[in-house]
C-alpha cells in the first residue's frame, strides 16, 4: 500500500528543501520567515541520532546534525562535512579533507579533532557500531584532515558509513561523553533547537551561520545545498491520524506524515492539499541462526524455506 505524507498550500517547500533552480545558481528561498508546523506520528524519545533509530528521531535530528558523508536522491553516498574523500590504491586508507568555514551552534569552528571524538563516542555507544568492526584506527593529522585506516579491503564501507538510518553524526569533541539518548542537540545543521516539551512538541529555529554545501545548486536527498527558508519548524506530536488530517483541513498543520488510507480520496479533491507519495528505502534481511541445526550446516543454508530444495554440487 502507498504511504503519504501531505502538505498545504505553498508550505509545500521541505525544511530544507526547495523548488529546483537554474542549473548555475543555488537555490533561495522564494521568502523567508514565519513557522512551519509539522504533524508527527510518533513521539520523539531522543535526538541522539547514534543511540536512536526510530524515524521520529530522524525527523528532527537530520536538521540539526550532520555527517561526512550522507545519501542522494538516488540513495548513493555523497560528501556532506567532508570536502573531499580519497581511498588509497589498496583500499585500506580513506582520507577525508572537512570542508572549511563550518561551525556548531554553540559558534565553535569545526575540526577534525571533534570528527574523531565522535567516532569514538560513536564507537562506544552507537547502535550500529559494527560498522567500525573493520576499522584498524583513525587519525587527524591536521586541524582539516581525517584518516580511516582499515584491517582489510571492505567494498561495502562507504555505503555504510553515509547511511542516514543511525549516522556518525558529528558533534563537538566536548560531548564525546554524553550517556546514549543524552547527546546534548549541538550540531552543524541548518537548524538549531529551540524548546522541547516532552510528548508534546519540539521547535527548532534557523541557524543564520549556516554554511551549505557549495559542491551543490540544491538539496539532493539527505544532503547537498540545504537553506532553511522558515524562522522556526515545529514538529507536533499527533499521534491520531484523524487529527493529522483534520489539521491539515483546517490549517493548524501545514504538513503531516502517514496519512491515513481513507482519508486520501477526499485529500486528493482538496485542491489547497498537496499528497506526497513516501518512497521506501527499505531492504529487507533474514539472518540464520548458524549456531544450531538445520542451518549450522551451510548446504542446509542454501535450501529455500518452502521449496527446502538440495544444495548444488560444491558447496558443501
């Protein structure tokens, strides 16, 4: 079944997103200011994108942090704080150059220094650390510079470290510490948080020393030229679908998620409403226990669940 988000009327511009401008210049705001309401489905339980990977975390936090590398449009990775990427000829170093000028919310100018306590909190209490498991060390050798040392060649690395599901967000090296679901909201996003009421709402406002990515004209994805064109976004908690579309009808929302199935013809003939069709990303996995029989024998792990077919020659 398709899922859809809505929006009203001109307030169709994402939080960081926007129309597509001329091939040469980067994008502006048609008009910058007022508040931008968002119906969200579920309530938020953390903004520490390390510790949480529920999409009500992701919904807020992707504004406010950011990561070396991200995904595009297309779901590939692209450079986001880092300027540049260079794997070495064996595939066993990774050299990131940060891209210059870019500063937390607390004013701080960020260095490779904060990018290594973050892998290392990141190391130590990220939900998806294993994807550091290859990893031999990393270094900065200068203010701008990180270096990824591998155990051995991993063609998939670069994939997994630009997922946005629970990314190495970057944050100040002073909050390297910070306990799981604590992580202190400083980042170097458009956004900066404003005021949390706990069940209730969260309100994140502009950041004005923003720096986008200059590699971009516009937004692609999780990533490229980002520019926050409203004074504030506030995500509403709205668990009930019915409320989502009633705000909607009325105005007290200008945007909501997970729109109900019965309720999209009539949104569909609203011509103040626009739907948005949610593309997944989703890949689904099915681990074998191989531990125990029949799947601790590897011909038994070739053979389909419902066909329980014989293994072909070889594999045994």
């Amino acid at each position: 079944m398709m899922r859809y988000s809505a929006v009203v009327g001109c307030a169709a511009m994402a939080l960081t997103l926007g129309a597509a401008p001329a091939p040469a210049a980067p994008f502006h705001c048609p008009y910058v200011g007022g508040n931008f309401t968002f119906g969200q489905e579920a309530n938020v339980n953390s903004l520490d994108q390390m510790t949480s990977g529920t999409i009500s975390t992701r919904n807020i936090a992707m504004n406010v942090f950011e990561s070396l590398m991200t995904r595009d449009e297309h779901n590939d990775p692209i450079l986001e704080l880092a300027d540049s990427m260079t794997e070495s000829p064996d595939h066993l170093t990774y050299t990131f150059r940060l891209r210059q000028g870019v500063r937390f919310h607390n004013g701080k100018p960020m260095t490779s220094a904060d990018v290594v306590a973050s892998f290392e909190r990141y190391d130590r209490v990220g939900l998806f650390r294993i994807v550091l498991a290859n990893v031999a060390s990393w270094e900065a050798p200068d203010p701008l510079t990180f270096v990824i040392h591998m155990k051995t060649a991993q063609p998939t690395f670069i994939h997994e470290l630009s997922a946005f599901d629970m990314p190495i967000v970057i944050i100040p090296a002073e909050e390297k510490d910070d306990p799981p679901q604590q992580l202190r909201p400083i980042g170097t996003g458009p956004w900066t948080v404003d005021r949390v009421l706990a069940g209730s709402y969260v309100r994140l406002k502009r950041y004005p020393d923003y720096q986008p990515n200059r590699h971009f004209t516009d937004r692609t994805g999780f990533g490229g030229y980002k520019q926050a064109c409203f004074d504030t976004v506030t995500f509403r908690i709205v668990t009930e679908g019915g409320a989502r579309v009633a705000g909607l009808e009325t105005g007290e929302l200008q945007g909501v998620e997970e729109v109900p199935a019965r309720a999209v013809p009539a949104l569909r003939k609203d011509k103040n409403i626009t739907l948005l069709p949610l593309a997944n990303w989703w890949i689904q996995i099915a681990l074998p226990n191989t531990s125990v029989p029949p799947t601790d024998n590897l011909a038994d792990r070739v053979k389909t669940p419902a066909q329980w077919i014989p293994a072909r020659s070889g594999l045994r």
